[in-house]
C-alpha cells in the first residue's frame, strides 16, 4: 500500500468550489481519494493507492493542486510514502 498526503492553504476562502471540483472523494478499488477541510481556507487530500505503480498513474489531483501553488494561489506540500509493515 502507498499514500500521498497533499496539503493546502488557499489565498482566499472562495477557492474551496475549485478544490471541491479537482479533490472530490472516491472509493474504488485499487484508489481512494478523501478530501479534508481544516479551516475556512484550509485542508489537505489523502490518497491511498494499492501500490507505487498506481500512485504513478494516478497524479492529476497532485498537479491541479500544485498549479494552484504555481498561480500563487496556495501554498501546497505533498508528501508520499509505503506503508511500513512489521
């Protein structure tokens, strides 16, 4: 198993509607997607994915919110990892 953790912090409130649109929650199986608010203008996205293959594949969440970063629109932090098993 593998996760991405993108953090975020919006230059203005209204923004959530375009972090709402790119961030939304799924459940599939081999991917899932939830979307936290922390604040009126801040949150973060977990993303669990089967293996570091699918995470590679699966990045358009992770770019979108770091265009915004780019935009200066928000200050975004993604961090990503394996599970660590015992």
């Amino acid at each position: 198993m593998y996760g991405r953790n993108i953090n975020f912090t919006l230059l203005a409130p209204s923004l959530w509607a375009v972090v709402e649109a790119i961030a939304s929650n799924i459940d599939e199986e081999k991917y899932k997607r939830m979307l936290f608010k922390t604040g009126d203008n801040s949150g973060f996205v977990i993303e669990v994915f089967e293996n570091i293959a699918v995470a590679g594949k699966k990045i358009e969440t992770m770019k979108a919110l770091q265009g915004l970063g780019e935009q200066a629109m928000a200050k975004v932090s993604v961090q990503e990892g394996s599970v660590i098993k015992k």
